[in-house]
C-alpha cells in the first residue's frame, strides 16, 4: 500500500475486494454511478473531476469500510447518495436575491459596490469575481476606497460561502485597520493580510459594510457582529441565506446521536437523511466514522489540544452535515469524508482514503520588488493561487534595520543563498518571527533546540540575529515557518 496521499487512488489499494463488497458494487452499480455523476463537478486543479475519476474516489471510500471488517455498506452508500452539492453560481444567484430582497443589489446602485473580502486565494474573491461585469464592481478594497472621497458614504457589499466560529473574518477586519487580535482570537495568518492605510481606514468607518453568506452559524455571526461593531465601532450588517441548523445533521441531532451510539430501541424522527432508521441499525456505522474521524485528526492534527479534536471528529461541532461547494468542502461535513491517511481501526492498519480533498487556506503572499515572498510550507490540497498583479508588502518590517544585519550574519555563514535567491523568502520568514511578543520568540527558538543559555545575555534584537544564524545553519527555515502558521 502506497503512503503518499497524492498517489492516484487504485494504487492506494490494500487489499483485495472481499466478496461482500464485490457482491455490493455489483447489486447497486447504478447507484454508485448516479452518485459519482453528482461528484464529478468537483474541481481539483481547478478542473472538474469527471465521472471517472469521482467513481474511482466513490468506490475507493466505500471500500475503506470493507478494509476494516465493516460489512453493512448499505448505510455507507446511503450517506453519498444525502450529499449535497452547491456550485458556486447557484451560491451568488442565493446571495444576490437575497440583496435585492433588502434593497442593496439592483439597477440604480450609484452608492453601493461589490468587492471581495479577505485575500485573493480565498473563497469571496472566487465567488464575487462573478460580479465582474457589475458596473459598481471593484477588484479590491483599497482601490474602491481610493477611488471614493473622504466624504463619501456609500455601501459595500462582500459575499462568502460558509461562516462557522467566525474567527477568520474577525482577524479580516482586526487586519484591515491594522489592529492587534483581542485575546482569544486566532491569529488566522494575521500578518499576511491586506492592511489599509490611515486614509483608507478613515473611509471605511465611513462605510456601511455589508456581508452576505451562504451558510452560517448563529453564533459565529452573533460573535462576529459584537466584536467588529461594538469593539471595532465599524457600521457592519451581516445576511445569511441559510442557518447551519444544529438539529439536522446527518444522524438527526444530538439525542439521535446519542441514541445511535448507544443503539437504543427506536427509530430517528428528526428530518434528516436517516430518518426513520432504527437506532440500533446504525450503530456500528455511526461509530466507525467516529472512530476513523478521530484517528485521523490525530495524525493529521497532531498539535490540536484533544478537546478540540474531540469537538471535531464528525466535522466542526460534530454535526455530521453533508455539503460542498464545488471548489471545497467545509469543516461542517463528516470528518472521514475528507480527511485521508494511515490508521489503525480494529488492529487493522490501512490507509483510508478521503472521498473528495480539502482545500486548505494557506494565504498567499504579496510581491516585493517583482519577487514573490515565500512560497513555504505545504502545497496539499490548498487552493490555486489567482493570477493577479498585487505590487504592495505585506506589511513594513518590523525593524528593516535589524533584519538586514541578520540577513548580513546568514550570507557570512551560507553565502550560497544569494545565488539561490533565498534572500526574500528569509526575509519574509524573519518579520513573521519578529512579530511575535518577546516571550513566544523565546519558546520558539527553545522548541527548535536553537535557543543556547548564553542568549539569556544578549538583547532581543542580539539575539534574534544569533538564532536565525542557528536557523539557516541546520536548515530549519521551513521547520520555523510551519511553527510560525501553526500559532493560534
């Protein structure tokens, strides 16, 4: 059995078929195939999967369930046949009714522009870039409030796919007006988002902001709405077309679920894609994807405390929902759907294959002087970079004057790196680091084992440049930036 997850999926085979499972495929061929037809729409590479491809992912992830000893594929089955796909037109055809509805979307719309929120790798700039023959269209923020007079009040208009805890459009708006993140709030690649300058930002608070989303959770737009207009004082309104609704995962809600693991007589009355199930005759099924789900958070999520993994295991708060976009999944849907690696379940070592991939966010950063800034750290499953011409930094550096002296002690030892043209990617590696707080450099530098007794002399700055020499000398640069995108 092959360990590389981007090996093509017959060649992650295990074991042979058993004869229940032949006998399955056979009986429900069309099934199958009906399914696939569904999941073809998929893109990976940003290109559909087609039919073929989607009924080698659909039959490789039943077949996880034969691997395992698991034998009513029935229920397996089933739940593919429940998913549920949402392209990402039919998600701006939802929105923008929805912003007629309200008076913000029309004809006559001389005060009102569309742009997109967050970065260009991800999913408004995707989704609003349909948007682009809208005559108040504008390809980013910082032109549109360039663009507009100090005076001017007028309305803006985002618009996203899905919003779960809300954290990410938190740590939008705290970056955006260059703001440090409240405790407790993640640090979703602060220092890689757009900043505005003072002008700008000036006119944002100008700004009625509104942002429409297809899917959302109560409370991560009550979080959400308090943080950004209350503690942020920004005129924001959020929309949703639809509420994730607790009660109606794929198991029903919460007592279902509980029902299900225990396999209590009864049956599910929730509306949902088991109802009428026996408890008891979705038991065994029930567990194995939570079982499976927890394994692999392990492997694949090895820093998350474990009550966050636990709180996980069937998709972001364990309600078990079956949705994607056809560009990504959210972390809403069942965790064994697409989440993928080598496990043990029941003393059986296997690879358990992902139906469809994840697209992780992994921001992209901006160019300096016509060179990218780096393109470190994992390239699996994350969204395509768009082709656009984004000239500005991502931010000034910490203390320009300091970095190059650490620049100057790393060229003295690996003189090499000028020719490999390693430089900005060092340099960009170096403001992310000393962004952080004195403390936490510190803890870094310990957990790199790079970090020397000696160093408790030295001021910060001293120090910071003997470590990064320590870095570059043991070849832990993307060792560091990992450490540095895993900061919650």
């Amino acid at each position: 059995m092959s360990e590389n997850k981007d090996a093509p999926i017959d060649e992650q085979k295990a074991l042979e078929y058993s004869n229940a499972f032949s006998v399955f495929l056979v009986e429900n061929e069309q099934r199958i195939m009906d399914v696939s037809e569904r999941f073809s729409i998929y893109q990976i590479n940003s290109t559909p999967i087609g039919i073929g491809e989607a009924k080698k992912r659909v039959t490789a992830w039943l077949e996880n369930f034969d691997k395992i000893g698991f034998t009513n594929f029935g229920n397996a089955l089933h739940l593919l046949e429940q998913f549920i796909f949402v392209s990402s037109g039919e998600i701006i055809n939802k929105l923008s009714l929805l912003a007629k509805k309200e008076n913000l979307l029309g004809e006559k719309m001389h005060d009102t522009y569309i742009t997109h929120l967050g970065e260009n790798t991800e999913s408004s700039y995707r989704l609003t870039s349909h948007f682009n023959t809208n005559q108040n269209f504008c390809s980013e923020l910082k032109k549109l409030l360039d663009d507009i007079n100090s005076t001017d009040k007028i309305k803006i208009l985002f618009f996203d796919d899905f919003l779960n805890s809300g954290g990410q459009i938190r740590t939008i708006f705290y970056s955006l007006l260059n703001k440090s993140l409240p405790a407790g709030e993640i640090d979703d690649e602060w220092g890689a988002r757009t900043k505005l300058n003072d002008e700008q930002i000036a006119k944002l608070y100008n700004c009625e902001i509104h942002i429409f989303y297809y899917l959302a959770f109560d409370e991560g737009i009550e979080k959400s709405s308090k943080i950004i207009t209350d503690e942020l004082k920004l005129n924001v309104k959020f929309h949703k077309h639809s509420i994730v609704n607790l009660n109606n995962g794929a198991f029903g809600d919460l007592i279902d679920q509980e029902n299900i693991f225990h396999g209590t007589s009864g049956r599910i009355a929730t509306d949902c894609p088991f109802r009428s199930k026996k408890y008891a005759d979705l038991s065994d099924f029930y567990k194995a994807l939570k079982e499976v789900g927890m394994r692999l958070l392990e492997i694949n999520e090895p820093d998350w405390e474990p009550i966050k993994r636990e709180s996980r295991i069937l998709g972001y708060g364990n309600i078990c929902r079956l949705i994607s976009t056809d560009y990504n999944i959210p972390s809403i849907t069942i965790t064994a759907l697409w989440h993928s690696g080598k496990i043990t379940i029941n003393g059986k070592e296997i690879y358990w294959n992902e139906l469809l991939p994840r697209r992780k966010k992994i921001l992209k950063t901006k160019k300096t002087n016509n060179m990218s800034e780096p393109n470190i750290g994992s390239e699996e499953n994350i969204a395509e970079p768009v082709n656009t011409n984004i000239e500005e930094s991502i931010s000034e550096p910490i203390n320009a004057n300091i970095e190059e002296k650490i620049i100057q002690e790393i060229i003295i030892t690996s003189p090499e790196i000028v020719e490999e043209k390693k430089i900005e990617p060092i340099k960009f590696v170096i403001r992310k680091f000393r962004s952080l707080d004195d403390v936490k450099r510190v803890e870094i530098s310990q957990s790199l084992g790079v970090y020397k007794s000696e160093m408790q002399n030295l001021t910060p700055d001293e120090r910071d440049k003997e470590v990064f020499v320590e870095i570059n000398k043991q070849g832990l640069i993307l060792k560091l930036w990992e450490k540095l995108t895993e900061i919650k």
